[in-house]
C-alpha cells in the first residue's frame, strides 16, 4: 500500500486516492448488482443472490467436538447422563438460591427477580455456612440444583450453578446486570412456567452447559403465560434474556384492515454470563475434577470457541 512511502504528506495524499478509488469500485459494484436485481425482478427470474459478508461467526473454526444433530453416540450419552431423570420428567427441578457471605442490597434486588424466573426456587439465607455444608443441606432436602450468586464491592460478577446429587458444578462470571426497573418499558412477571431457548450451544461442551441451564426449569411450559427464557450463545458469550411474547391487533396503514402482529416485551433481568469452569460432581475447590478449566491464556485464533 502506501507504508513505505517515507514522505508523510505525499503518503496521506496517496491513501486518499486509493481510498476514493475504492470507494468507487465498490459503488459502480453495487450498481451492477442493483440493475441485475432488477432485471431479473422485471423478467420474473430468481433474484441475485446477495453477497453475505464474513463475519467471525460464519468463518468459525470447525472444532472437532461439534456435535451434529443426529450424532447417535451424544444421544445415547444423555439418556445416561446427571440430567437425564430432568429431561424424563422423573425428577422436578427445585432450586436453592443463596449469595456470597455479605450481601449488599442490589443482591437482594437481583435475587428477588431470579426467584421469579425460577418459579421452582427457594432462598435461603447463607449465614456464614461453607459451600460443601449448603449442597449437603440441598441433598437432604431434595434440592434438583444450587445456585449460588457472588458479589465485590457490591457488583454482582459471578454465579455458581451446581446440579445434585451427582453435578456437574458451573462456574460463570457474570457482568452487564440490569434490573427489570432499569429496563425501559418492561413488563411484569406473571407465575406461568416460562419456555426455554437455547442457541447455538454446539460443542460437547456447550451441550453440557446447555443441558444445565435446562435441568433448572419444568419440561412442560405454561404457554398461556407466553414467558421465554432465553440462553444465547455467541462467541462464548452466554446472553441471558426474559421476554413475553404479545399478540396484538393493529390496523394496516395502507389498507386500514386489521391484523394481528407479534411483538416482544422484555421482563427482566438481563445479564451476560461466561463460563469459568466446569467440574465433575458437586462442588469441591480442592480436589474436585475438572472437564474444563479456563487457565486465562489467550487463544492465538479469534475464531474458534468453546461452545
């Protein structure tokens, strides 16, 4: 390009040129596409096909443990596996919600509206109780599943999920927290068991984490209630969403008739979550066994994930 020209303003005046000489490729490129789609609209024939442009999502690194979605030997593990009494209807979820040891007031907020996402849910005070003792109480007591919500310095940066009796134990750190009262326009939460989305949990991995964040809500959804959850997956960032879907009736601009449309109303909360760890059984610092492990060193390649 124009690096190894020395002289600075003869090298600005020549980026500039190829710049607009760009510029213009690409416009007299999109005209051509215009006028073909055109063409082809006024002759009836299929449209142009639209260029789609790469993005780190659609140039992903194809990773070995991607599971195809008539993978017979995944779908045999998971008849086999922690959450298969869930995903049979054998065992109801149930779950215990507790914090760190101090909590400030915005973990309170943000638990009262996670019990209101779980339906299933109970809190319970920590008081001072170790981790190891409060998943023995939850065994005894029939608890599905723990979650566990930390905080510093009053910010909310971390949820623990672990699954009973076997596990696995999730650890995620969680930021980008917002309350329903500080989301414009938000509804409220009605007792409806809501539906659950999971996206693009791909890898073995992902399918684990997945399958977790499923064992914590009933298999059979209240519809009527029109309540989603929503976990999405993208560059392993795991997006957390709680929205209703509404029906309403509206007329058309153009022909003044009425027709029905659909539209989203956000619940809350939001938060964004990304996962730390991933441990075999319950929760156990010391001698615990982990299938994955973020050790902090930075992947040389943007484009491969882990879930």
């Amino acid at each position: 390009m124009v690096e190894h020209i020395g002289n600075k303003q003869v090298r600005s005046t020549r980026f500039r040129e190829l710049k607009r000489k760009e510029d213009r490729r690409k416009k007299a490129e999109r005209k051509k596409r215009q006028a073909a789609a055109e063409k082809a609209e006024k002759a009836g024939a299929e449209p142009v096909p639209k260029p789609v442009p790469k993005t780190i999502e659609n140039t992903r690194e194809l990773d070995e443990t991607i599971v195809a979605p008539d993978d017979e030997e995944v779908a045999a593990e998971e008849t086999q596996d922690e959450f298969a009494d869930h995903f049979k209807r054998v065992r109801p979820p149930h779950v215990l919600i507790t914090t760190c040891f101090k909590p400030s007031g915005i973990m309170y907020k943000f638990i009262a509206e996670l019990l209101e996402v779980f339906p299933n849910a109970t809190y319970y005070k920590r008081q001072g109780f170790p981790l190891k003792k409060i998943v023995q109480f939850a065994k005894n007591r029939d608890f599905s599943d723990v979650v566990v919500i930390n905080e510093d310095r009053k910010m909310i940066n971390g949820m623990l999920v672990t699954h009973l009796p076997e596990g696995p134990t999730a650890q995620f750190r969680l930021s980008n927290l917002k309350l329903s009262t500080e989301i414009s326009n938000h509804g409220r939460i009605s007792s409806h068991r809501p539906e659950v989305v999971l996206n693009n949990f791909s890898t073995r991995l992902g399918h684990r984490v997945g399958r977790l964040f499923a064992s914590l809500f009933h298999q059979d959804p209240a519809f009527r209630g029109r309540r989603v959850v929503t976990f999405h997956n993208q560059r392993d960032f795991i997006f957390f969403r709680h929205h209703r879907y509404i029906f309403e009736e509206k007329a058309d601009r153009r022909t003044k008739e009425a027709r029905v449309q659909a539209r989203l109303q956000e619940l809350g909360p939001r938060f964004t979550l990304q996962l730390e760890s991933l441990q075999k059984g319950t929760f156990d610092s010391k001698s615990g066994e982990f299938e994955w492990l973020n050790s902090g060193e930075q992947d040389t390649s943007r484009r491969r994930f882990k879930l």
